[in-house]
C-alpha cells in the first residue's frame, strides 16, 4: 500500500513538473514571436512599409515623453488610448528601441511646481488646450491638458502636438483626424532626428522680401525639419544646388534676368520652390488710415511661372466666409469697437483629398489673388490645393479699398464664383523658361549650355503672398515679437497657415514617401442618435434584461449537462 501511495505522489510530481516546464517553454516561445493580427477593415493598426523600415533602421533608442495623462474627459482618453497602441506597435517594430512614459502635467498639490511644469511645456513649443470636466461634486471645473508629446533622441528633443483642433467641425471629427495622423507625426519627427544629413531650406532674399522678423514664426517651425538659410542669388550660376527646396516669398520687386536663370536652372536640376507671388499689392499703412489703393504691380515672374504650367492673375478676390475686423462706428452717440466682416480677408477651404492638405484647417488669407493651371504638357500633374469658398468674387485693379465698405451688407447674388483656386501643386518634368534663348550676359560662372527640360521634381505655387507672414507685437521690455502664424487677434483662432506651409514643404522635399501617411483614414462609426432616442426604451431593455436571461438560460443548460452526466 506504501509503495502504490509513493508510486502515485512521484506520478504528481512528474506531471506537475512537466506541464510546469511546457507553460514555461511555451510562454518563452510565445513572447519571442512577434505576431500581430489586424482585422479591423480600416487597418488602423497596421504601419506603412515606409514606417516600418525607418523603424527597423534605429540605431540608437528613441525616448518619447506623452504629457496626455490624468483625469480628463472619456473623449480624451479614447486619444490617449490611441496614442498608447501606436506607441506599443512602435515598439514592437523598432525591437524596443523606442521607450515611452505617460506623463500628467498637473500632478501634484504644489500650485507653484505645477504652473512652472507647465510653463517649461509652453516654452518647449507644447500647446495646451482648455477643456470642461465633471469633478465629484457634481459641477464642471476647467482642465489644463497638453495633448502632444517630447520626442528625444541622442539628447535633442523635438516637440509634436497631435491634437487637430479645426473650430469648423465636431470635437468626434476633430479626435478622429488626430488619430490618423499620429502615425505621420511621429513617424515624420522621427526620421528627422534620425537622418544622416538636415536638408538645407532658403529664403531667397531680395526684391522686397519680408525680413527675418515677419516669417520668424514659420522659420522657427521649418527649423524643427530643416537648416534654414537666407540670402541673395546675386546672379551666381550653381547658388541654390545645396538647399533641397528654396522659398520666394512675397517680392515686391522686378527680378532680374540674371537671378530668374539661376533659378529656372536649379528647377532644371530638380530643385524644389515654394512660390507665394502675386502682382497686385495693397498698402497697408495706408489701409490703416482708412483706405488704400490696390494697384497692378508687375514682377516680371509671370512669363517664368507660365512655362511652368500656372498663371497667377492679377486680380483680388473677396469671399463671404471671411473674417471680421475691428471696425469703430458710432452707436447711440457712443464710438463702439464692432467685428465686422471683410470680405478680402478670405477663410480659405483645403483640398480633403490631398496629403498636403487633408484634415488642415482653414486657411487665414488677406488680399488674395486667384491661380490658374495653364499649358497641356503631359508632363506636368497639376493639383488644387486651396480655393475660396462657394460664395466669392473677382474684382480688378486699379481699386480703391476703404474700410467703410465693411458696413455696408454684402449683396449675396454678387458673389456667383464658387472654389476659386488660390494654390495649385505642380509636378513633373517641367520645360526651361529659358529654352531657345540666350543665357543672359551678367551672369557668374555661367554653363556651356542651358537644361531646356527638367528632371522630375515639384513646384507650389500660391496666390496670397501674405500667407507666411505673421503679425508682429510688442512685449512688456517694448521688443517686437512675432505673434503665432494664422493667429487672429480679434476671434483669438489660430489657423492652419502654419501646419499648410509646413506640409507643402515636406511634401517637396518628401523622397521617403511618408506625407503620404497623412492620407490615412479611418472611420467614425458612431450610432445613429435619432434612433437611439426612438428606440431608447427597446434598447435599454434589452441590455438590462438581455444579459440576465442569457446566465439563466446557461446555468439551466449547464445544470441538465451535468445532470445528465453524474446520474
């Protein structure tokens, strides 16, 4: 009897610790395959091939501080749980060379450590947003939250605020285009920090260009991609081949032939340019006083961009969905500071098709001209990426601009012009503007002979020239300081200037193909509200009622079975 009590434990004991040892083996197995199985129709937890080789190629680890933590509203941390799953398929594919924490920005009873927490955040370009949340009692109180990130890599560190905040649609829409383009964001600021070399972005100076004060704001944002560069062409043959794009912003002067060659030549060797031109300018100091005359001022860059493939005319245009400005009219005896709306200060609509501007806000335009796609070289792909909106209208310089025309109601059948185009994307293999002519005799160092076609490269060409520049503000020393591009100051929006101009210099510089990430979507499925409350009451019977009937019916069921068994 001993000996069968003995032969029995030592048989436990066997098969304990072989089912101990094949868990174990098992779960070593297991966690070193890395299996991930998507089925969701959208596909979004599946990283793009371009993602996923940038992530394979890490040779050092990336650390990611997310400052989207603590109590807040359920829409909140639907993103932060969105945010966290791409964090953790970053991981994976990276073999855990990218580290995160969650951070909560308000932790803490300290006030005074808190609000400096959150003061470091702000200077490191995070932004924060305001949001309403229930608090124990009952009532709402009024949150502080940081919806970005701190990417940091080798000890340099780039900030990505990740929350699309479009005042124009829904605050599910707004969450949802957030979380299409987490991936982009990311993924984008990584291969940033991560590439060999910085890619080199000129401003070309000259001609009456804006100064360095009035498009700081966007060459602080370009700064986070780019080395950003200034200065004059100066006629010298072969100046721009080092920069990977160059940016003409709002001249005011005629350019030389030298200087349009030298320009012509780098597009013929592949180099990229961001146009903002347009030929009818508007004075506005003048404006300020009252009125302003908008005149016809020709640059000489009209013939050029034309044999590219887009004309931009010398036209304004007005727009009823525009924004106000702050006019002082006499009410009741009183002088009173009213909003009012003016027309040539259009809200401009993005292409929702197009990586450049899809999910973008609206754009803030002023003294806008229109753009048109000419010429029908196969060669050359045009795309829309900015227009008016459904209810503008073209009017023609010479002009007398006042202020007192903001009072007077616009006349709604005037304005029959619908999508205006202000932007246009051009790409291929363009023809030299200087094909069958002479190289001009000024040039330095000029070449043997001039490229009549280019290689395949890309162009944007916008009609408000206006559009990078930001507004300047005094501080408490009294120094100028710029205000954020696309910030208005009477309806205290900010814009999506920044984030266009921003993607259309990714867009052409882009060799990896990851803008195209932007053009990412996934649905919002979310449940019919008018037949939620027609329904309500069958509904919430059936969640009440449905699953207890469901554990009675099993209990019942299990009860015969083993009934049935041990009878």
């Amino acid at each position: 009897m001993g000996n069968q009590m003995s032969e029995i434990k030592r048989a436990n004991i066997i098969r304990f610790v072989t089912v101990a040892v094949v868990a174990i083996a098992g779960g070593l197995i297991v966690s070193s395959i890395n299996l991930r199985l998507d089925l969701t129709e959208d596909r979004r937890y599946t990283l793009s091939p371009e993602t996923r080789e940038i992530l394979t190629s890490l040779e050092n680890d990336v650390y990611i501080q997310v400052f989207l933590d603590g109590d807040m509203p359920v829409a909140f941390k639907r993103l932060r749980r969105s945010v966290r799953e791409i964090l953790d398929e970053f991981r994976v594919v990276s073999g855990r060379r990218v580290g995160y924490a969650f951070i909560n920005p308000a932790a803490g009873s300290d006030s005074r450590e808190r609000n400096r927490r959150q003061q470091e955040l702000l200077e490191k370009g995070l932004e924060a947003v305001d949001v309403q949340a229930g608090d124990d009692e009952g009532g709402t109180t009024v949150r502080t939250l940081f919806p970005g990130m701190i990417v940091n890599y080798d000890g340099v560190e780039i900030p990505v605020n990740f929350l699309k905040n479009n005042p124009a649609l829904p605050a599910e829409q707004n969450l949802l285009h957030s979380v299409e383009a987490l991936e982009y964001e990311l993924i984008q600021t990584i291969y940033t920090l991560t590439a060999d070399t910085v890619l080199k972005v000129a401003f070309i100076e000259g001609y009456g260009v804006p100064d360095e004060l009035q498009v700081a704001d966007i060459t602080l944002s370009m700064a986070r991609f780019f080395t950003i560069d200034r200065g004059r062409i100066g006629g010298l043959y072969g100046a721009l081949d080092d920069y990977a794009a160059i940016i003409v912003a709002r001249p005011t002067e005629p350019f030389s032939d030298e200087d349009k060659f030298v320009i012509d030549q780098y597009i013929m060797n592949g180099g990229r340019v961001l146009w903002l031109y347009q030929e009818v300018l508007v004075d506005a100091d003048s404006l300020q006083r009252g009125e302003a005359v908008a005149v016809y001022e020709p640059l000489d860059i009209a013939d050029q961009l034309f044999r590219y493939g887009a004309r931009v005319n010398p036209v304004l245009l007005q727009d009823m969905e525009c924004l106000p400005i702050p006019l002082q009219l006499v009410r009741s005896d009183r002088p009173q500071i009213v909003p009012t709306p003016w027309p040539y200060y259009p809200l401009l609509v993005p292409s929702p098709d197009h990586p450049v501007t899809r999910n973008v806000n609206r754009v803030k335009g002023r003294f806008v001209s229109s753009v048109d796609t000419v010429g029908l070289d196969p060669e050359v792909r045009k795309s829309i990426l900015l227009t008016t909106s459904r209810r503008s209208r073209v009017v023609n310089p010479p002009i007398i601009i006042a202020l007192a025309d903001a009072t007077r109601p616009p006349v709604e059948q005037e304005f029959g012009r619908s999508s205006v185009p202000v932007a246009v994307l051009l790409e291929g293999r363009f023809e030299s503007a200087f094909r069958n002519r002479m190289i001009p005799s000024d040039v330095i160092n000029p070449p043997g002979s001039a490229h009549s076609r280019s290689k395949e490269t890309r162009m944007i060409v916008i009609s408000d020239a206006d559009m990078i520049i930001n507004e300047v503000s005094l501080s408490r020393q009294g120094y100028p300081s710029p205000l954020p591009l696309g910030k208005d100051r009477l309806t205290g929006q900010t814009f999506g200037n920044s984030d266009f101009l921003i993607n259309s210099l990714n867009y052409l510089v882009d060799e990896a193909g990851l803008l195209e990430l932007r053009s990412r979507e996934i649905r919002l499925r979310l449940l019919n509200r008018q037949r939620v409350r027609d329904n309500l009451f069958v509904i919430q019977l059936i969640n009440i009622v449905g699953p207890l009937l469901i554990l009675s019916l099993s209990g019942v069921l299990f009860a015969q079975i083993r009934g049935r068994r041990y009878r």
